[in-house]
C-alpha cells in the first residue's frame, strides 16, 4: 500500500493539526485515510510506516469492508457499523477504524489512532 502524507508538504508541525490526512483516493476502498498525530508519533518511534497496518486492517477485513462499501452505494447509510482492528505494538495499541461517513456526500473513511484512554 503506497500511502503519502500530505502533512509532510506543509510549512506547519504535524503537532499543530489533530488529524493527518494520508490520502482521499476514491479507488481505495478504506476511502479518506486519516491518522490523528498521537498514533504517528507511537509508530514514528517504532519505525512503521501507517501503511503497514493499514495494508494488515484492509486485508483482514476486506469482506467487512467490501459490505461496508456495498451499503453505501445501495444508499443503506443508517445499517453501518464501524469495522474496527486494534494493533498491539511495542508502545501501545494502535486502532484502525473503517466507517461510513456523510461530509455532504457518503463515503468510506478509514481513520488510524490510539485507542481513547491512551
């Protein structure tokens, strides 16, 4: 999974925004691609990349996700649950969540963070 932060290009610290958008790609099927900036820093220090578990979440789920994706084209927004995985690393648990979202259009949005309490 080739996943760029388009965080990185701007002049301010990643400590200055709460979420870090990864990527909004339409052919994705984890959608919009956030990761809040406390769960970065747990993997910066760790050396992974947010890809890696996000290639793991999209794997391990894939026919969660493809139901979750199926639902929304069929307009079904209200009869969808969150499809979450928690990650045990070397510092802490990490939690990838895929859930449906309506920003004015419905989509899929996937979002990498600590778990709350963390």
């Amino acid at each position: 999974m080739n996943v760029s932060s388009k965080a990185d290009d701007e002049k301010s610290s990643p400590e200055e925004v709460d979420v870090i958008v990864l990527t909004d790609e339409p052919k994705s099927n984890l959608g919009l691609i956030e990761v809040t900036v406390a769960a970065r820093g747990l993997l910066k220090a760790q050396n992974l990349q947010p890809g890696f578990l996000l290639g793991w979440h999209a794997m391990d789920t894939s026919d969660a996700i493809d139901r979750l994706g199926q639902s929304l084209n069929s307009g079904a927004l209200k009869n969808c649950n969150p499809i979450a995985t928690r990650y045990e690393t070397q510092f802490g648990p990490v939690m990838v969540v895929t859930e449906a979202c309506n920003d004015g259009v419905n989509r899929v949005k996937t979002r990498l963070s600590l778990p709350l309490g963390q």
